[in-house]
C-alpha cells in the first residue's frame, strides 16, 4: 500500500456520521478483491479488514441525545419570569423546551428523546417519607407539564411520561439502551442534575449542561465530584441530596466521603466501623440515588429518530401563539448540513469543574 492516509469524519445527506478513510496521492486499498466505498477508499471483500472495515469506515454513527424535559421546563419557566413581570404565559415553558430542542435538531442531529416526569411522586416516595413531591410547584408551572408531553409528541419528537419511575431513570435507561448499540458514537444526556453524572461512561457517555454550556465526561466527573461515575450513588447516599430530600449521615461532607469511597470502594465493602449503626440508612439512601436502568423505553434507536413534526403541530404551534416553531421544524426537515461537533459548542467539564462547584 503506497501513499499516506487518514480517517475522516463527516456526516451523510441523511444527517449520520460516518468514518472514511481518505488517500493522498494514491488509492487506498485494502486487501485484494476491495471494492470501491466511500470516499475514494476501497473496501474489501474478504479478509481479516473486511469486518474492521465495515465496523470503522461503513456503518454509520450517530450521536443520541437525551433530555430532562421536567428540568428543561422548570428552567423556561422561571427563566421567562425576568421579562413577563409575573404575568406567566400559559404556554411559555413549553415554547421554551421545544426551541431547544429545535436547536439540537438544527444542528443536524436527529436521534433524540425526551423525559418528563408525569407526576413528581415515585416508587421512592414509600422508601423514604421525606423524598421530594410535587407539593410547592406553582400552578401556572404545573398547568404546563402534560402540554409539553403532548406538544413534544406533535412535534415528532419521542418523550417517555413517567409515572411509577422518575425522568432521571427513564434519561439513565435510555442512556443504558442505546450505549449497547455499536452505531451509535456518543450519547448526551442533558441535564446538570448531579443524579445523572453516575450514567457517564469515559468519553462516549456524556452530561451536558446546557445552561452553563459545559460537557462533562468520566474524567470530568471525578475532577468535580472527587470520585468515578459509578461511584455517585454511594457519594450522594453519604453527603445527600437536598433537591431530592434525603440528608445523607450526618458528620460526612463532600470531601470525607469522596476519601471514603476512594479507600474502600462502595459503601457495602466498607469495614462495619466506617458507618456504624448508620450503614443500613447509608445504604436507603444509595437505593433512593441510583438509578434505574431497566425501563424498556425502545428496542432500537432507530426509533428515535426525528422525522418532522406531525400534522397536529400545526394546531399546537397556533395554539402557543408560535408560528415561528412550524416554520423551523418544516426548514429542520429539509437540513442536510454536518452537525457541529459537541466540543466545539461547549467547555470541557474537566476543564470548567473547578469554577462551577
């Protein structure tokens, strides 16, 4: 094989990324028998690089992304606040959470799913007392929910109401399910909720905060939080989790607990002095902060693919007084440009932790 080589990453009409392999100054081959692919490479067909080939160079990638709808709303609500003067618009929030979802789809990545919490209360409601309800939500925030469900679902965007589980576990099930699929070359939960940072995985499962525009990475989550993703909900059960309302054991912060975890492991390898009597709470509390992962959102991600607004947007879009979202989801259809690269639109979480903690 003569002349120099390199991978290319670029994205298809049909909005997916894939990887080619671009000659300089020569055809790249593989092997005998390759047949010509994509950009000027050959592929074989036979041989120990045919299935490398095919995995690397062929197959598409996509990029998934998932987002807290319940926070997303709750974010658009009080956020309008600063200019309606207290005057709330019935549909304000859910205007809101779908321009930004338009934005991601905008962008050119399609594959996205929504999680919203149906009703605040959940199976840990009866583990704990105290855990968080839906007492204190202001009415005109409240009235909002199911119409951002359905106005999600007019827009042909796939959102999973839940009811029994929380929007946080289906976001770390549908994280689970389409990280087991090799098409697919990142996945972006979006949310800044601590609770989420446990699903992360190296480079390729990330958390995005979109207010702060920040990424955060496996990497990032330990330079944040002293300890490795999967160790979150050993580190939440020991310090708590306010938001959610549990206290965590009493005399154990942030810094001794990420020591804790770091010398021993999870709480169950602790030596039966660490906890004391406190163990059996300790472990309540890691039950209520990990996250479930079972929920059988969808089988393949394929599903979850945008395809345009559905023809009841248009009712919706009159109905918000948003004519303007019609209009960019009939122009999104029609797109057929590369995404931008998530780095490219954020700071790395690695290097931002220290200024947000």
């Amino acid at each position: 094989m003569t002349g120099a080589w390199h991978k290319r990453l670029y994205i298809s009409k049909s909005g997916t990324r894939r990887q080619s392999a671009a000659a300089t100054g020569s055809e790249l081959v593989f092997g005998e028998g390759a047949e010509t692919s994509t950009r000027g490479a050959r592929a074989p067909r036979n041989g120990c690089f045919a299935r490398l080939f095919q995995e690397i160079y062929v197959v598409p990638k996509i990029v998934v992304h998932f987002i807290d709808g319940t926070y997303e709303l709750f974010r658009h609500f009080y956020g309008l606040r600063r200019f309606t003067k207290g005057k709330d618009r019935p549909y304000g929030a859910v205007v809101g959470v779908l321009q930004s979802v338009l934005q991601i789809i905008e962008t050119g990545d399609r594959y996205i799913g929504v999680a919203t919490d149906h009703v605040i209360e959940s199976f840990r409601n009866k583990l704990w007392a105290d855990y968080k309800t839906g007492a204190g939500i202001e009415r005109a925030l409240l009235a909002q929910f199911h119409p951002l469900e359905e106005a999600l679902a007019a827009m042909g965007v796939v959102v999973w109401p839940m009811i029994e589980l929380e929007a946080d576990d289906a976001l770390a099930s549908a994280a689970h399910i389409a990280s087991k699929d090799k098409k697919v070359e990142k996945v972006a939960i979006w949310t800044p909720d601590k609770d989420l940072a446990q699903c992360v995985r190296g480079e390729r499962v990330v958390q995005i905060d979109g207010r702060r525009k920040i990424i955060r990475d496996a990497a990032g989550v330990r330079e944040k939080f002293g300890v490795d993703p999967p160790l979150i909900p050993d580190l939440l059960a020991l310090v708590g989790d306010a938001a959610d309302g549990y206290p965590g054991i009493p005399g154990i912060g942030a810094k001794t607990a990420a020591q804790l975890l770091n010398r021993h492991g999870p709480i169950e390898d602790f030596p039966p002095d660490v906890l004391g009597k406190q163990r059996d709470l300790a472990l309540l509390f890691k039950k209520l902060a990990t996250l479930r992962t079972d929920a059988p959102l969808f089988k393949k991600v394929e599903t979850l693919r945008w395809r345009g607004a559905t023809p009841a947007f248009a009712g919706w879009a009159e109905k918000m007084e948003a004519p303007r979202l019609l209009e960019r989801c009939e122009k999104a259809v029609k797109l057929r440009g590369s995404p931008a690269p998530l780095r490219s639109q954020f700071t790395s979480g690695r290097s931002a932790a220290k200024r947000t903690r």
